[in-house]
C-alpha cells in the first residue's frame, strides 16, 4: 500500500470476516507473533531516555531501550527502519508522537518493526511498559476540541485536537508491519495506556498490518479524528479490543479479536469487550458524532476456549461481543462475532434513536455461540429487545431486517480457530472461513455509509495454474468481486486491447514455460479495476522409464498373501514414481527411491485375462511422464479332461449302492469342485478329483437324470465344467471300436483276423456285432471285443458295428469304418505359401479326403505342427484324423516343402502333394507406366504403379540413374523425375515387401530414353558430389560439392515414403564447395536426398540414415 490511508477505500468481499477462503493465505501470515512470550529479543544497544526533536532514524542494526516517557516533538520526524526491535523498561517509557511530530516505522511482511518488553522470555507479563500514542489535529467532540491524552501526566506535549479548525486530513507518519507486545503501564491505578492510543488522528496517516498483544488495557482505543486502519490484530489483551470515542469517524477494514478465558479487566472498574463505542464520556448530543465504520472483522471471544483442556476459569471481568452506548453512531459490517458470553448490546436510549435514524448501523453480522442465549441481543432496562426505552426500536426485527445471522454454535464457520486438545495452543490456528461455512458469502457493501467509499477492486483469481505437458487446459477463470459487471482478458499488463474472450493456455511442446495472463473487471461506470495476473505454468513431462520387470503369471498369487515385487529403471530428473495397480490389487510398500514396488494380489478380481501393472515418472512439478505397462495374465485353469464312472445309473435309483466319480488332475488346480444331479448326494470326496455318491432320492422317471459335473479350481477361479451325462433307460453307447490291425488289406484272407474291442460298459449284459460282407466273427460274438475274418470276399469297403444292450434294450450303434481301397491325396491347400513371417505361425486347411481316416503332414525343418488335437506337438511331423492344423515357422526360415498324405486302414495315398512355402514375397504380376521417356519426359514428374497383393506391407521401386523419387516410395504408386542422365536404356523395378522384409522378386519394366538435344556447354556447369558424411548422422549430415563455374544446387529431402521434408537452395562457388543441412528435428528413419542443378536440370540422389 503506497503513502498513507488519506484515500484509502473499503475493498468489497464476497465473503464476512477477516480473512478470505483458502487457498487465499491469511494476511497475518509472517509478520504476527502469537506467542510472544517465548521469543528471544537481543540486548539493547541503544537507550533513549530524551525527547526526539529532530529527524531521526532508528536503525536495524540496533536494539533500542525506552527509558521513561518519549516524547517525538516539534515537528521533527523519528523513522524505524524495518526489522528494528525497541524494548520498553518498566520506568513507564512509552512512544508518543505529538501534534505536528510523525513516526515513519515501515516494517514488511518478513521483517516487521517490535515494541516489547525488555524482560526476558518467562518474565514478561501486561504492562511491562507503556505503548505508543500518536496525537493529531484531527476532530475531537468536547472540550472545544482538544484534550490531553488519558494515562499521563497533562501537558502541552500530550494535547491533542484540533480545536475549533481540526484537520481530519492531519498526517501523523506511518505504522505498518508493526507489532506492540505487553504494554499497558500502570502510571496509577485504573490509569493505564492503550496498545496503541490515537488522540484526533487524521486520515493522512498509515496505520496498516499492526498486532498489539498482552495489553494491559485496551488493545486499540480511538479519542476522535478520521485516521483509517487496516489489518489490525487484537491479542490477548485485558480490556477492550476495540473502543471507539469522541467523534471517531474513519474506516477500519478487516481486524482480528482472539481472547485469552483467563485475561479480563476487574468487573469493579471496567467490564471487557470486544468493541466499546461511546459518542463521548456523558453521551453528549454533539458532533462529529462517533461514527467510524468497521468491515470484515473475526472476533474470537473466550468461552468455548475456557471449555477446551486447560481453559481454566473463565475471568470474572468479560461480558459482550459489542457494547454500543452513549449516542454512539457507529457502523459495523460483514464480521463474525463468536464465542462470547454476551452478543449484541445497544446501551440507552441515545443509541437506539441512532438504530432508529439508521445512523448506528449493525448489518450482515453474524453473533455464534453466545453463551447466555437471553442476551444475544440486549437493550437497557426498562426496555426490551422487542420494545426499547424508544417504544418505535423493535431490536429483534432490525436485527433481522439488517441480514444479521445468530447460530449457537462456532461449529462449521471457521477452518481450525482452536486446538481442541489445548486451550493454551494460539499457533498454527486457522481463521479462514471452514469449507460450507456460511462466512464464504452473506458480505453486502451496498448500504448508504460506503458509497464514494469502495475502491474498485481486481477481480479474485487462483495463481498460479499449473498444467502439465499435453494436458487438457480449462479457459482460465476469474470471480468478479463486489461491484464488477465484466471480465476482460490482456496479454499483458500494459496492454490496453483485451483479448477476445477468456484465453484457454496451450499446453504442447511449444508452450513449456511460463506465461501471465491479465484480468480486470469492468464497472458500471464502464470503467476498468485493476488488472489481476494469472501466471500460467506449463512443465515438461519426465521420459518414461525403460523397463518395467517382475512376475507376469499371477494366477497363483490371486487371495494369497504373497506378494511380488516389480521394479522399473531410473529416469533422469524424476523425483519420485507413480505406480498403478490392477482393480483389486494393493501397493504394499514401494523402495525408498520408488523404483520397486511390491504388490499383493490378495484381493485381486478372480477370472481370465491380461491386466496391466504401470509406473511413471513423476517430475518435481508433479508431472508424469507417459505409463511403461507391465502385462499380467491371469489364466483359468483347464477343465478336467473327462469324468470316469458309470453313466446308466437306472440300477442304482433308490437304492444306497455307492457309485464313484473320478476325474483326472488338472495343473495348477489346487481343489475340485462337484456337483450333481437332484436327488443325487456326494457322500464323500467333494474337493478332490474322486466323489461317492449315491442315487438313493434320485427320481425314477425313465430318461435322463442330468449331469454330473465337476471343474478344477485355482486362485483365479473355477475352469470351464466338465459334464457326464447320467441315464435310467437305455444303456450307454460304445465308445470308439478299437482295432487290433488298421490295415484290413494286410489281414484279408482265410488265416489272419483282426481283433475289435471296445472299452466294458457298466450295467451292460451284453454287446451286439455286426461285420461287413466277406468278414465273419469268430468264437463270442456278444463280449466287448471280437475277432473277425477277412476273407477274399471282402471287396469293398463296409463298417464294423457295434451295440451295447441291457434289460431296456439296445444302444445307438457304434461304427467303425473299414477300408478296403487306398484314399487320395489331399489336393487344393488353403493358407499362406509364401510372404511367411519367419517365427509367425500359419493356419491350412484342405477338404477331407473320403475314405481317409488319417493324415500326415510334414513341414520344413525347425518348424513346429499342431493342431487342435495335438496342441502340444514340439516336431515338424503330425499325423492326425483332423484336415486343418498350424505351422510355427523357426525364425532363420528362408524356403521349404509342405508334405501332405492321407492314409486308411489299407495305407497311405500314393506319393505327397508338396506345397513350396517361401519367406519370400511373389513378385508383382503388373508394373504400369510409360516404358518410352520422351524428351518431353524430361524434368517432368511421371508415376508407375503396380497392383496389390495380400499381406503386402510395403512396395520397394527401385529406379535407374537420371531418375529422381518424387514420392510414392513404399506405396502402390511411385513418381519420378528424369533427367538427361537417363541412360538410353534402363529399367524401373517393384518389389512386394511385408511385415518382417519378405521382399518378392522384382517385376521389371524395360526404359527406353529419346536422344534429346542438351543446352550449350558453356550454360552448364560440370559438377561432381561425394557421398554424404557423416552417414548414418543424427544432427547434420555433409556433402562436397565440385564444379567448374559459379552455379546453385537445391538439396530437397525426401521421406522413404516420398513425401518432401525440406528443400534448401544453395548458390555454389567454382571449385570445391562444402553443404551442411541441418536434420535435427527430423525422426528417426531413412531419407533421399536429392541435389538438383537448375541450369541442366539434373539430379544427384543419395540415401541418409538418421539415427
């Protein structure tokens, strides 16, 4: 705040109290002392014991002793420099600043200027000195205004007033950072000397950022005048905090009360109060009347505090938030008065005419846990708060009609006002308004008193905005503060031109840094405020880390508490890691350095999967740097392969016979779960791979009874069911017919037979057979396995069959196919043969072969065949019934043969159907394009295209001297340019490429090139190039440049797709010439570079590699 308070104005808020809502900081922060008691003070260096009349300065660099009273007279000005510290001895020294005298004692937030005792710390106690009193010219009501200063001995030097001609505008010095501790001396009894008393001072005084403490009587006492104070702090003082008198009219802005339960003045002299307000002594009808305006006050009373541990008793002396009396006509707003014994009290009749005339004004207040809830508010007897001693004063109704608030508690209004463990705890409180509270709005600047009062204000912003790189900026934002109808937004504090609309910041690359943005906010008069500045931070992100390692199958950790550790690599600058978790899982603990987390999956999702573990770097700024992911599958285990036990349990229904179920082990699986039918019961071995049960109270009805199921459980959870069907009818079909000899052409004949059996049925009483014509069963013919004759007879193919039958009847049949003829060769194949991703596996498949009851497939060497029932074949040989299977191919295959043969019981087919399979790509069947350049030609762009083929990746042209890629390089489509290099015949070639370089055989294209006239010889410069150094290059690459007569080349560089990346003229000087281009922005790759020489328009062209 620059020069005095002379204009100073009322700044409007939105919110009631002193201090704003968090994150605004409170203005007390730094300069206030709220435990001045333990604060080691130096010795002094210095004692002043005489009057100051003339200009002097206090130093910081001295410790200064008051000895007596001090007097600053005749006109002479005393100025303290900041962080200075004066002691006041107990010989009733004191500071007093007479009329025409000014003090200029400017403190700062970090340094501010003490008045304190000289004891040390323990021994220093209320009244140990004086204060300072500061006496002006200003307005005082009686005596013909002028007075001598209460507290002293009277004399010339402790008038004050301006008599019949006061001068409000009087200017007393400056006290701003300034802190007055333990003063009050007692110069005789009830004869004390305020914190800071000031006698008709003008407004051209400063008086700003001041905390009196532990004084002895009032904290700040106003004897008339017009001064206008801000920031002031009332701390644990005997008497009143705030006492107004004799005229008082300036205006006093955001102030802080907090009272100590145990400190309070003697009930027989003096009651204490928050605020004090008298017109004058006797209550005098005269003028100017006490009038001050006070705004944006928190008062903090005594009594919850005396409730807390260690309140003690509460001092008999305290009685009320405000007493208000003898004509006074003060004005008070916006403010918090808590925890007081007593609220609100207009004393007499004087004052309430004022309340009734509007000239006492008490509005958006807010009185909170007043203890005696009958004296919230008060008025003298006889009257009472509905009916005053002035019968039109209703004090309930212009309470309310004035948009005052009463709650009977402090709970909720302030953000931490008091430690609740310790009465005796004064730091680290918190007086912002608590989050909800009904202090953040209710604030109204509008009534009659403030108008040419307001100062015009920079609406409230937060500051600064930090983002990271790539984030998402929101428009920047700005609340418009009491009186402002507009935002406007500036790019810079000077300027005059707002931006149109509200800017939102860029966050990419190019905006890394700091940016201010300006608003100000536009008032009804179209006038603008201050402009506020938004800083604007946009932060770099840190580099991923590299790696990300640890456990990837976690199936066997899910609802364990094991734990895993995973742990990533350092990434320069980063001050710390962040680490993400899949749902469920529990970051346990991570290193010092954050580089290793250890994880339980305890609690994790049970199921199948991948999920992902992730770390970032996380700068200093808070920023993080793009996830390294780590995949964690969680695999089910497999359903059991099959359920052994009897299937027709018709036998078995109402009886208590026991039947056992048994299922094969399934890896991993750590229990299994069974279930059965209704009415079936597990009598034993539920959670292995064997159940008993029995079927005693399972329905009789005829046809099936359900399913008996069971699934192999791990820690991710249960696999698929495996299911066995029951019955009570028929019984169960044969399983496959197996065959002693698969070769029935071998066997055929009167002296050799074959043996069929099929594995026993339970419940079964016998089997039915049935052979094909020239076959003939021989000996049992109804036991689960039969031998059978092959006679010359049997010609052609027929089927083995088999039944199983019991007392209900007979099964389906189970059939076995026998072959007489060999079967063919499979013929058409279906899959990719060539373009074969070297370690990639393929998928074929051919139709099946009739009468083939197997095949055998053979890859190149290396490979590996599987199919869906050999899934875990490790050779590149398969024999299978089935006519689809992959092939894994190893990772240096080049080329090779796909075998393929079918057999049956009489043999394999004659010779394999081999497939040539080929990492290679086939060559392209088309290349389109001119095959003639015309002189016309020349210089001009000409395209060649080829067509597509499947799991092309890319297409490679490659082009003949004198011809120069324009673009297309790697697509279907390629334009050149030629130049007179050409040679006369040439030619133009593409190439397939895919995913892992299986480049195919060139298509080519034969060039024939016109004879065309070249330019006179002495137009053209004869010019040589080297090849580019250094290459591959990173930064900048170079090229020697030689030609016979001062020219230009323009170097233009081309991605391999063929678009143009940059093009740079240079001018060539005869003989040796050195090209730098600089390649630094440019990714990582391969480039052409391509040097053109306007004069002949030809064209060197080279290959880069940047690394």
């Amino acid at each position: 705040m620059a020069g005095n308070l002379l204009h100073a104005q009322i700044q409007p808020t939105s919110y009631r109290g002193a201090f704003a809502p968090a994150p605004a900081a409170m203005w007390t922060d730094s300069w206030t002392n709220f435990d001045p008691q333990n604060t080691v003070y130096p010795a002094p260096t210095v004692t002043v014991n005489a009057a100051i009349t003339t200009n002097t300065t206090w130093t910081s660099g001295n410790t200064y002793l008051l000895s007596g009273l001090i007097y600053v007279k005749n006109n002479a000005t005393l100025t303290i420099q900041p962080g200075t510290k004066i002691l006041g001895d107990n010989s009733g020294s004191a500071l007093v600043v007479t009329k025409g005298a000014k003090i200029n004692a400017v403190g700062t937030a970090t340094n501010p200027i003490v008045f304190t005792s000289d004891k040390p710390v323990g021994a220093r106690n209320k009244g140990d000195w004086g204060g300072i009193i500061l006496l002006g010219k200003g307005s005082f009501n009686i005596n013909g205004g002028t007075n001598n200063i209460e507290g002293i001995t009277a004399s010339a030097d402790t008038q004050y007033g301006g008599g019949a001609n006061p001068d409000d505008n009087d200017n007393s010095g400056m006290l701003k950072y300034v802190r007055i501790e333990f003063g009050g001396y007692v110069f005789a009894p009830n004869n004390e000397i305020n914190g800071l008393t000031m006698g008709a001072v003008g407004r051209g005084t400063t008086i700003d950022y001041v905390q009196t403490s532990f004084i002895n009587d009032d904290g700040f006492e106003w004897f008339g005048g017009a001064v206008n104070c801000k920031h002031l702090v009332s701390f644990r003082n005997l008497d009143d905090d705030f006492d107004t008198d004799n005229g008082y009219s300036g205006n006093v802005q955001f102030a802080l009360s907090v009272r100590d339960p145990q400190i309070a003045d003697v009930p027989a002299v003096s009651t204490s109060e928050g605020f004090e307000s008298d017109n004058n002594s006797t209550g005098s009808a005269v003028s100017p009347y006490t009038s001050a305006i006070f705004s944006n006050l928190t008062m903090v009373g005594p009594t919850f505090r005396q409730t807390l541990p260690n309140g003690g008793t509460l001092a008999a002396g305290y009685k009320r938030a405000l007493r208000i009396r003898r004509a006074s006509q003060l004005k008070i707003y916006n403010s918090v008065f808590m925890d007081y014994l007593e609220g609100l009290h207009i004393d007499g009749i004087a004052s309430e005419n004022a309340a009734v005339a509007g000239q006492l004004r008490f509005n958006n207040n807010v009185l909170a846990g007043i203890t005696t809830t009958s004296k919230v508010l008060q008025i003298t007897a006889p009257g009472t708060i509905t009916a005053g001693n002035n019968a039109a004063f209703n004090m309930t109704s212009w309470y309310a009609a004035n948009g005052n608030t009463t709650v009977a508690t402090n709970s909720g209004l302030l953000a931490n006002a008091y430690d609740n463990g310790n009465a005796f705890t004064y730091t680290g409180l918190d007086y912002r308004p608590a989050s909800g509270s009904i202090l953040l709005s209710g604030a109204s600047f509008a009534d009659a008193p403030f108008n040419g009062k307001l100062e015009k204000s920079a609406p409230t912003v937060v500051s600064p905005v930090n983002y990271c790189r790539n984030d998402v900026a929101s428009p920047l934002s700005a609340t418009l503060v009491y009186g402002g109808t507009q935002l406007r937004w500036y790019a810079s504090a000077g300027s005059t031109t707002p931006l149109a609309g509200t800017p939102t910041p860029m966050t990419n690359s190019s905006s890394v840094g700091t940016r201010n943005y300006y608003v100000a906010q536009v008032y009804p008069d179209g006038l603008e405020g201050p402009k506020a500045v938004v800083t604007v931070n946009v932060y770099g992100l840190p580099d991923m880390p590299a790696t990300l390692t640890g456990t990837t199958a976690i199936c066997n950790y899910i609802g364990s508490t094991d734990t895993l550790t995973y742990t990533t690599t350092a990434v320069a600058g980063a001050a710390s890691y962040s680490w993400t978790l899949p749902a469920g899982a529990t970051l346990v603990s991570t290193s010092p350095d954050g580089l290793t987390a250890t994880v339980s999956f305890q609690n994790a999702a049970q199921g199948s999967g991948t999920v992902y573990i992730g770390v970032q770097a996380v700068s200093v700024n808070g920023c993080k740097s793009l996830a390294r992911t780590l995949g964690l599958t969680k695999i089910l285990p497999a359903a059991p392969a099959s359920i052994s036990g009897a299937t027709s349990v018709g036998n078995y229904v109402g009886t208590t016979t026991t039947v056992t179920y048994t299922t094969t082990a399934v890896a991993n699986a750590q229990s299994y779960l069974w279930t059965v039918p209704a009415g079936v019961q597990i009598i034993s071995g539920q959670g292995s791979t064997s159940v008993v049960v029995n079927f005693l109270n399972a329905s009789t009805a005829v046809g099936s009874l359900g399913v008996i199921s069971v699934k192999s459980v791990a820690p991710c959870g249960p696999s698929p069911a495996r299911n066995l069907s029951l019955f009570k009818a028929l019984p169960a079909r044969p399983a496959n017919i197996n065959a002693s000899s698969s070769d029935v052409c071998v066997t055929a004949g009167p002296s050799s037979s074959i043996t069929y059996s099929i594995a026993p049925i339970a419940d079964v009483t016998t089997y039915n057979w049935t052979v094909p014509a020239g076959a003939s069963i021989v000996g049992n013919s109804h036991g689960p396995s039969i031998t059978v004759n092959y006679t010359a007879a049997f010609t052609a193919n027929g089927v083995v069959s088999v039944s199983s039958v019991n007392n209900i009847g007979s099964s389906a049949a189970r059939n076995l196919t026998v072959y007489r003829n060999l079967p063919e060769n499979p013929s058409s194949i279906n899959g990719r043969l060539k373009g074969i991703c070297p370690g990639d596996t393929y998928s074929y498949s051919f139709p099946a072969i009739a009468a083939a009851t197997s095949y055998t497939f053979t890859a190149p060497a290396g490979a590996v065949i599987k199919s869906l029932n050999f899934p875990s074949n490790t050779t590149n040989t398969l024999t299978t019934s089935e006519n689809a299977f992959t092939v894994t191919y190893p990772v240096d295959f080049v080329s090779g043969t796909l075998s393929f043969r079918s057999a049956n019981g009489c043999g394999m087919s004659v010779g394999p159907n081999n497939q040539d399979v080929a990492k290679a790509m086939p060559t392209p069947t088309v290349l389109n394009g001119p095959a003639t350049v015309s002189c016309a030609l020349i210089g001009q762009q000409v395209t060649y295209t080829t067509v597509g083929a499947p799991n092309v990746t890319s297409y490679i042209w490659i082009v003949p001297p004198g011809a120069t890629i324009v673009s297309g390089q790697g697509t279907a489509s390629l334009t050149v340019i030629f130049n007179n290099a050409l040679p006369a015949s040439s030619t133009i070639s593409v190439q397939y490429n895919n995913a892992c370089n299986g480049i195919g055989g060139k298509k080519k294209l034969t060039l024939t090139k016109e004879s065309c006239a070249r330019p006179a010889a002495e137009s053209v410069a004869t010019t040589t190039y080297s090849e580019l150094y250094p290459n591959p290059a990173s930064d900048v690459f170079n090229i020697d440049i030689r030609t016979d007569k001062a020219s230009e080349t323009t170097v233009s560089v081309y991605a391999f797709s063929g678009n143009l990346v940059s093009s740079v003229k240079h001018q060539l000087n005869a003989g040796a010439n050195t090209i730098a281009t600089d390649i630094s922005r440019l990714p990582k790759g391969i480039y052409i570079v391509r040097f053109t020489d306007p004069s002949s328009s030809e064209a060197e062209t080279r290959k880069l590699i940047k690394k």
